[in-house]
C-alpha cells in the first residue's frame, strides 16, 4: 500500500497512477471505449506551504483529495498531482 499510495491524501501515487492508467487505456481500447482524464494543478502550491506551513498545504491536499472523491463517479480513480 505504501508504495503505490500516499499516506496523506490516500490517493494513488505517480507509479500507481502509470499503472491504472495504462489498465484503463488497454482496457477501453480492447472495448471500444474512450477515456478522460481530468488534471488538477494547484495554482502557487509552494506559496501555501512557504506562507501558511506544510500542516497547512498537507490539508489542503486531503481536503482537495476528499473533493473530489466526493464529486468523481464511483467507477473513476482519483488521482493527485506530483508535489
């Protein structure tokens, strides 16, 4: 679990995500399917951390992570972004 998901947000990491990524790819061709992908940038990320403390960039994370887990279709795989 540690190696393929962030302990933080309990999202997939950069490897865990290549690697869905790829199933769904393989997976949607094999039926004739499309695929989207939504990414997320955090517009000026390292001001939160350098102004407010990485306790407080740590829950803006979580907090984007939980977001979006809410509002994704249960069939989709929330993914975060590369710090």
């Amino acid at each position: 679990y540690l190696a393929r998901f962030d302990t933080l947000t309990k999202m997939p990491n950069r490897m865990q995500f290549q690697h869905l990524l790829h199933q769904a790819i393989t997976r949607n061709q094999r039926q004739g399917k499309g695929l989207a992908l939504l990414y997320v940038d955090v517009d000026d990320f390292k001001e939160v951390n350098d102004t407010f403390g990485h306790e407080t960039g740590d829950r803006v994370l979580e907090t984007l992570g939980e977001r979006l887990a809410r509002v994704l279709p249960r069939f989709a795989t929330p993914l975060r972004s590369v710090r």
